[in-house]
C-alpha cells in the first residue's frame, strides 16, 4: 500500500469525503426551501404566535408514539428542561456516563446538582448496568443515560434498577435518532427522552431539540413551561410559575424540521448500508474491532467507531489518527476526546459559577466532589484507543472502499515490526 502520507508518501484521499458540514453530506432540498418560505410569506417566524413549531412536535410524537413532544433550541436545552421538570434540589445527584457530550452535563450543573459519573461497558461505551447500583445515594434523583454512537444502552438492568430505587430515567438520544432497543425506540424507554437536530445529526435544523414523555404532569409542573420561563401561555397576563429557561424553537427551524422528518428512512438506511460496507471491508484485519451493538438492538450509527488493540501497533492512539488523517480521512482520537468528560478543566478544576466551584462544593451536596484520573477506568482506556469516523447519509461504496484503504494502509505499516 506504500509508504504513509505521514511520512512523505502519497495521500489515499485526495479528495473531500461527503460531509455534514455542508450540502456534500446533508439532504437539504426543494422540501426544507418551500415549507421555509411559507414561514417567511406569513410574516410571523415566532412559536408563540405560528403553527409550525407545534406541527413539528406532533409529527415527532406521532413517529415515536409518545402522547407528548415539546421542540426546543438545541439537544442541551432538551436535557435542560427535562431536568427543570425533575425539579431536583441543589447537591442531589445525577448519574451520567463519562462518554458522552458535555452537553449532557451542563444542564446537570445549571440545576445546581451533581453529575455522578459511571463507568461503561467495554462492548458498546455506553453505561454499565452492573456499575449503578454502587452509585445510587439517598441524594440520587435521576440516571440520565447516553445512546452513544447510534448504539443502544442496555435499557432494561437499567429500567429495573431505576424502578427499584424509585429514580427518573432520561434518555439522551442525540446521537440515536429512531435506534432501537429489542423493538423499542430508544427514548420511549425511560420517563422522557432528549434529542437534538443539530448540523450533524440524523436529521437536522441547524441547532434545535426535542424532548418526548408519555405524562405531561408527573413531577407537579408541565412540561411545556420548563422550557417558557415558568409561563402558562394560553391564560392572559403574564404568570410565571417556577424558574425556567427560554428555550424556544423558531418556525423556521421547525419548518425545515418537518421537511426532514420524511427523510428519517433513507438517512439511516443509507448510514447503515456505509457502515456495514466498512464492515466488511475491515472483517479480519488484526488490531481493530468496531464498538459493539447489543444482541436484537439496531444501530443507527452517528459516528462509525472502532476499537485499537495497541499491542497490536507499535505506535499509540494519537499517532494512529494523525496517520489517518494525513491520508486524507477526516477522524478523531475517543469520544469526547481522548479523556473523559470529568478530566477536562470546566469539571476538573471546578470552572462553573465565579469562583464558588458549585455545585461541587455546595454545602447542600452530600459531599465535595471530586473527580481524579482513573475514577472510570474503562472509559479512559477506550478514550485513548477508539477511532472515531464522522458518518453522513452521502457516503457512497466507493468513498467507504477508499476510507477502508487508508484505514488498512495505516494498520499495516504500523504493524510491521511489532512484536
């Protein structure tokens, strides 16, 4: 295959790959520019004053089979009003997985609670069952559990455990639009369900969320004013209720939001047929594994990922990415990154309300948390040896042969003369 682009030689990609940073990679078209315009020829772009936003909800409802749906202005402020709905006190505790995106984490902190970090399943990277139990505290209100990847969690240790202890499960699904866990689609499992519409998720406005539920009262509030500031819009005056954000979806991302929601079904085939592709191209080849799906689960794959064995290599992570992108193939080191989210410096060094370090230090937390390396072995291992690929619907059999050729290039010339 020659010598590595790293090292002087030619480049197996010489040209761009599909991607969701523009047209290339997304399926944006005359549907998305004619529902836009309508919004436009109204004169109104605002929710509170159209009808779009609330057709996009129902049409979401109605493909997950939830009785409600509430659109929002990104997956963050998804999980956000989910947890303005929980209501948690300042110092109670979320359990969340250290692989996922920070995000997830934020709205945590913004509810003056405490993120309880997990460590996950070598197989998927996603949360493992057989570690909650030991996390669960009297300050435990909620486990909020990550789909990474496009691949399912193992949802039902995980609802049983949750249902025992009397704990909310939130499902965040931003990287698992319509994935399926044993015939159910992931975020009609637990007591509400997050996604996001952003750039590079299976179905985009830009930025923009959805948060799903099957009760709309359950935790004394409705869902709708955790997003509203506390507003119960259809009664005159103004009333706010309770402290909430300002989180609301435009008509015009909920226009093109039900444009794309026809394209669901091709969007994940596509994806899945790239990815079996690469599958099958990489089958066999020593030292890389793909991150795993579960047994009767279907992925939906956001990222395509897998896994180096490095003493296979005679070189780390880092310089096995750098190789590859050298070659032309866009990739990163781990998800978020090649450590957990606990080790970057917002949590590490406790950089959240001034110089207060809360909710970590809070007096109303059951203790001062802290969160060394090595508090989730698992996760930082597979941060430092999983390759992350960018997926997109517009990859095609003969960008996935040439992804595969760089991929092979690279675990060849590094494997010569290792042991």
């Amino acid at each position: 295959m020659g010598r590595l682009a790293l090292e002087g030689g030619p480049k197996t990609i010489d040209s761009p790959l599909p991607t969701i940073r523009n047209a290339s990679g997304r399926t944006i078209g005359d549907e998305e520019l004619k529902r836009v315009q309508r919004v436009l020829e109204s004169g109104n772009l605002a929710y509170i004053y159209g009808q779009t936003v609330s057709e996009f909800e129902s049409s979401f409802a109605r493909l997950t089979g939830v009785d409600h749906a509430v659109a929002v202005s990104s997956g963050t402020a998804a999980l956000h009003t989910a947890l303005v709905y929980l209501n948690p006190d300042p110092g109670d505790e979320i359990i969340v997985s250290p692989i996922t995106d920070m995000g997830s984490v934020i709205p945590i902190l913004y509810q003056q609670a405490v993120p309880v970090f997990v460590d996950v399943d070598d197989f998927n990277q996603n949360l493992d069952p057989n570690l909650l139990e030991s996390a669960i505290s009297e300050r435990t209100r909620a486990i909020m559990v990550t789909h990474i990847f496009g691949s399912p969690a193992d949802m039902d240790p995980i609802m049983e455990i949750a249902r025992r202890h009397n704990l909310v499960v939130i499902e965040d699904c931003a990287q698992a639009h319509l994935t399926e866990y044993r015939g159910k689609i992931v975020g009609t499992i637990g007591d509400l369900g997050c996604f996001s519409f952003q750039q590079s998720k299976h179905i985009t406005t830009g930025d923009g969320g959805m948060v799903i539920a099957r009760e709309d009262n359950r935790f004394e509030r409705p869902l709708r004013l955790c997003f509203d500031k506390g507003w119960p819009r259809e009664k005159p005056g103004r009333d706010h209720r309770f402290l909430a954000p300002n989180y609301h979806m435009t008509e015009l991302q909920a226009a093109v939001g039900l444009a794309q929601m026809g394209k669901y079904s091709s969007v994940i085939s596509a994806r899945r047929d790239a990815a079996e592709e690469l599958d099958r191209r990489l089958s066999g080849e020593t030292g890389i594994t793909p991150v795993g799906t579960l047994p009767g689960c279907k992925q939906t794959y956001f990222y395509y990922c897998f896994r180096l064995d490095l003493s296979r290599f005679r070189v780390d992570g880092c310089r096995f990415v750098s190789a590859l992108r050298a070659e032309g193939l866009e990739c990163e080191l781990g998800y978020p990154g090649p450590i957990p989210l606990y080790l970057y410096p917002m949590i590490r060094d406790k950089k959240t309300f001034g110089s207060s370090g809360w909710p970590f230090t809070s007096p109303a937390a059951r203790q001062q948390w802290e969160y060394p390396a090595g508090l989730c072995p698992v996760a930082e291992q597979a941060c430092r040896e999983t390759v992350v690929l960018p997926w997109n619907e517009r990859l095609e059999r003969h960008h996935i042969a040439l992804v595969a050729e760089a991929i092979l290039k690279v675990c060849k010339a590094y494997r010569e003369g290792c042991a």
